[in-house]
C-alpha cells in the first residue's frame, strides 16, 4: 500500500478556494470509487497557504489509472475538470511525495 501526497504552496489568500477544489474533488472520487482524499492546511508548516492532500493506494499502477481518469464515467471526468479549472492560478509551487506504508 501506498500513501500518495501532494503539497501544494497556495499564493496569498488562496488556500481556501484550493481547498473548496480539492474537497469537491474528493467527493467526486468517493462518488466514482476512485479513491478516498484527505485534505489538510498548515497550522505551522515551512511556509504559509500550504495544502496537503492524502490518498491511500494499492500501487502506482493504481495511481497511473487514476490520475488518466480510468474507473471515471465521462460525465464524472467532465465535472473534474470544471472542479479544477484554474487552480494553476492558486498555486505558486508544489511536489508529489510517494510513501510505502509498513505498518
């Protein structure tokens, strides 16, 4: 199992509506059975306006799919992409972090 998480570095004042996106985006995948996404702001983190969004996978095989929209009908694809329509414009910078769970 692994646990997949993004870090996103909100611009000033932004972390909210990217967390509107990524919660709505979580619902959609729970919807779709897609995955399950946790989502999380920063109380005390490197830098201000962090996001951090969890999600639990089997494999990256698993991950691939998802992320090329496989195990979405077109309806849900469409609506994930009205979801997350402009959040480039939220974001200063981000990374990916991939975690083997042992326990």
């Amino acid at each position: 199992m692994l646990m997949i998480r993004e870090v996103m570095y909100c611009k000033p004042g932004k972390v909210r509506p990217l967390v509107e996106k990524f919660l709505a985006m979580s619902k959609l995948m729970q919807k779709s059975n897609t995955g399950k996404m946790r989502v999380m702001t920063d109380v005390s983190a490197e830098r201000y306006w962090t996001l951090v969004a969890e999600m639990e996978i089997p494999n990256l095989k698993s991950f691939e799919d998802m992320m090329a929209g496989q195990g979405m009908s077109e309806a849900d694809g469409k609506e994930f992409e009205k979801i997350m329509s402009g959040y480039h414009d939220l974001v200063e910078k981000g990374r990916r972090e991939i975690y083997k769970l042992e326990g």
